[in-house]
C-alpha cells in the first residue's frame, strides 16, 4: 500500500468530528494541558531562552500533542492518528540530509544546532506577486546574483499577456509554468543555472495546476510546497502533492503557520504546537525539510516578541532532538525602505541562527502586496544570517532585546515602505543610490547593537 493510500485509509476510518470539537478539545485544550504538565512558561525579558531543558520538555510536549490531537481531515471531517511509537519512529528514522540543486549548484541541507557556528542554510527569495513578468524577472535575477544563496523562491504572477491568473481555469496551468520558465531564464542570466527553486509554484493556487506545471518547470532537485490549514489540518488535494511528488522523487516541503492568538494558544502552547507541526510533516507529507513561519494574529507578522520566543525554542526543541532541517521565515510589518523590516529583520534571525535554525531571508510589508520586495533586502539579510553564526543564545537574547525596543511599539502602524520600481532603477536593476546609503545606515545601526555587519 502507498504512503498516501494509507493516510486516506486512516482517514476514511477515522473519528468523526465536527472541526470546531478538534479546534477545542484536541487543540486547545490538548495544548493548555500540555503547557501546564511540562512547566513551560514564557519569558518575555529573554526573548532568545538558552534552557536545555525547557527546550526538551517542548519536545517531549509535542510528541505527547502528536498522539493525543491527530490530524483532521477536511474532505470526510475526521481525524486520524498515530502511535507514539509510531512518531518516535518516525523522529529516529528520520534521514535529514536534503539534496537541492543541479551541477555545481547541488548542495545538502542539514540541520544545525544551538549555540553552533555552521554555516547556516541561505534561501533567498519569495513567492510575493509581480505585477509583470519584466518585474519578476529582474527580482529573480538580482536573487539569484547574491553568491552565498543556496536556494530560492520566485514571485507568483497575478497576469500572463495581460490577462488574469485565475486558480481553477486553464490559464492558472499556463501561468504557472511560464512564472517558472521566466525565473529558469533570469537564474541563467546571473549564472547560477541549477539553482534550487524550493517554494514550488507560487503562481498555482490549485494542487492540479502545480503538478501539471510542475510535470514540466520543475526538476526532482527543486521542491514543492505542502501545507496545512490551522490547525493540524489536511485535504486531498496536500496529499495530491505528497503523491506527486514521491512518485517523481521532487523535495516535499512542509509550510506551517501556526497562530500565537488562535487556538493554538499563547506563545507557550505555539512552541509546542510549531515543533509538532514538523512530526506531522514527517508522518503525513513525508516532507524533507520544514518551513515554520509562525505568525501573530493580531499583528499579522511574525517578529513581534511572543512569536520570536516561541520561534526560537521550538527550533531548539528541533534542533537538539530531531535531524529535521529547518528554515526559519519571518512576515515582517515594515516594507522595502523601512527602519522597521531592517531591524525586524534582524531581530528574527538572530533568534533564529543562534537557536539552531537556517533562515529564509524575511519578507516585507506582511508578503501581501505586489512587487513590495527588492533584491538589496535578500541580500543583507544573507549578511545578516552569516553574521550571527556562531553567536551563543546568551549573546543573541542581550541583541534582540536591544533591537527589538527599536521596533516593537510601531508594528501595528509599520509602514509598507516602497514597491521594486521605487527603490530600483528598472533600467538597470539596480538600488538607487539613496536606497543603498539608507541600507548602509541601518547597518551601522545594526553593528553596534552587537551584529558585526561590518
């Protein structure tokens, strides 16, 4: 029986349950008790904890949340679980090495460890709309020129010869592929070709047209995205990827953005709930890596100080139990231009690195409006990421609680900052010369807050 079959089988014999008993009774109340019984209580004054043993009783929380809340399947509205020795199986066995990239640019990403001086995985890029395929090309092209970049995203496009993408009609397929095929061509032109695309594509917003474009855009070395919907939830069309997928040996990434606000509770139960999340993607996607990107509900970004704290331990409860290779992605309130996405930015992946995790560089203005990213963002936030490795848990908490006083109190009214063609020259595509001196400032800022950004 395949993988996927049998994840349907369990399903189908599932327990029946209406999505709003699981959203209380196997989420939240599981995570509030859970919480309680590991003694994990958030520290606010140490956004960045450097407790071995908290970060251990996450882990063990979250294979006991594994167990007892299963996995709810939207299409026969039930839920289907597994063993523990089934996760702990599935945690042990576990390979961890993911093989990206053709030629001189394959590469393996591993985990890392806290406190490490690794060189941590850099993936640059985002799946944020272009408004035209020029606009797409010139970010893809100025991402792909930045050297330590190990892999990438691309932008969606909202429009193929001026016409809407649309998710469910014949154009969303033709889209889809020519979103990738203008990327292949600007990763060429900066000669990076065999750089590793690892978010998918971005343009499908159907599981059909993503293995359809995939069957011709994509190669077995790239990756394609799975999600989940919140929380702890699946369909048939995630597992339509998974299928794909293991049947043509491309990478399975598993994208979780679990809630601090929402059932999953405070930034406590969110630790839990974001470690468990990568137990799911082992049992259910058999995903590569994992891609966490907790968010704030409120803020609707995920570099106020509850989600960094949780971020940072759930990615030391990972790193010091599992081989799961782990990026850590920020949504960022402030946009391109901005003091707040500079040291957002900066905030976050600091945590991060010194927490044991490889970083996607952050993306501006929440990702939700078209073009509202630039190459020079990608590019100093791989800076940034080179910088604090090797930096100790102790030493990054010290950094961002001094950072995160530059920014905290502005995140509800950050400002989105400027679009790609206001802050580089679309002739050329290149910064503008005040973008640049803007940068430089913020770095000097930046390095004496205990960052060497030189």
């Amino acid at each position: 029986m395949s993988h996927v079959q049998n994840i349907l089988d369990r399903a189908k014999q599932g327990l029946v349950i209406q999505v709003e008993s699981f959203d209380l009774d196997r989420i939240y109340t599981n995570l509030t008790e859970l919480v309680r019984k590991y003694n994990i209580q958030y520290t606010p004054d140490n956004p960045v904890p450097s407790d071995d043993a908290l970060a251990d009783r996450v882990f063990a929380a979250a294979v006991d949340f594994c167990v007892n809340c299963g996995c709810y399947f939207q299409n026969t509205n039930t839920v289907f679980t597994f063993t523990r020795d089934e996760v702990l199986d599935a945690i042990a066995n576990y390979d961890g090495d993911c093989h990206f990239g053709q030629g001189k640019e394959a590469r393996i990403f591993r985990s890392r460890k806290p406190d490490s001086d690794s060189r941590p995985w850099m993936h640059v890029g985002s799946g944020i709309m272009a408004s035209s395929e020029d606009i797409e090309s010139q970010i893809v092209f100025g991402n792909a020129s930045i050297p330590e970049a190990d892999s990438m995203s691309v932008n969606a496009l909202d429009k193929i010869d001026g016409r809407d993408i649309i998710t469910g009609q014949p154009g969303e397929i033709e889209g889809a592929i020519r979103s990738i095929e203008v990327a292949r061509a600007a990763i060429k032109r900066a000669g990076r070709d065999g750089l590793a695309i690892i978010n998918g594509i971005a343009t499908a917003g159907s599981s059909h047209a993503t293995i359809e474009a995939a069957k011709v855009a994509l190669v077995p070395s790239d990756a394609i995205i799975v999600g989940t919907f919140a929380e702890f939830k699946t369909n048939n069309e995630m597992m339509e990827k998974v299928e794909y997928s293991l049947n043509s040996g491309t990478n399975i990434v598993l994208a979780s953005a679990p809630m601090v606000g929402g059932y999953g509770g405070g930034p406590e139960a969110n630790a839990v709930l974001n470690t468990a999340y990568a137990f799911l993607g082992m049992l259910v996607y058999k995903c590569n890596y994992y891609l966490s990107l907790p968010m704030d509900m409120h803020y609707g970004c995920s570099t106020t100080r509850p989600v960094i704290w949780s971020m940072a331990l759930s990615g030391q409860a990972l790193a010091r139990n599992t081989n799961m290779p782990t990026l850590g992605l920020a949504y960022a309130a402030g946009g391109p231009w901005t003091e707040s996405f500079y040291y957002e930015s900066a905030a976050f992946i600091a945590a991060s690195i010194a927490s044991g995790i490889s970083i996607q560089t952050p993306h501006p203005a929440k990702a939700t409006l078209p073009d509202y990213v630039t190459p020079l963002e990608m590019k100093n936030n791989t800076h940034l990421a080179l910088a604090c490795a090797g930096m100790t848990r102790s030493q990054a908490n010290g950094i961002v609680k001094s950072i995160l006083t530059r920014y905290e109190n502005g995140l509800k009214t950050a400002s989105a900052g400027k679009p790609y063609d206001r802050c580089f020259d679309v002739e050329n595509a290149k910064p503008l010369d005040e973008y640049v001196t803007f940068v430089e400032g913020i770095n000097k800022e930046i390095n004496t807050l205990g960052i060497p950004m030189g």
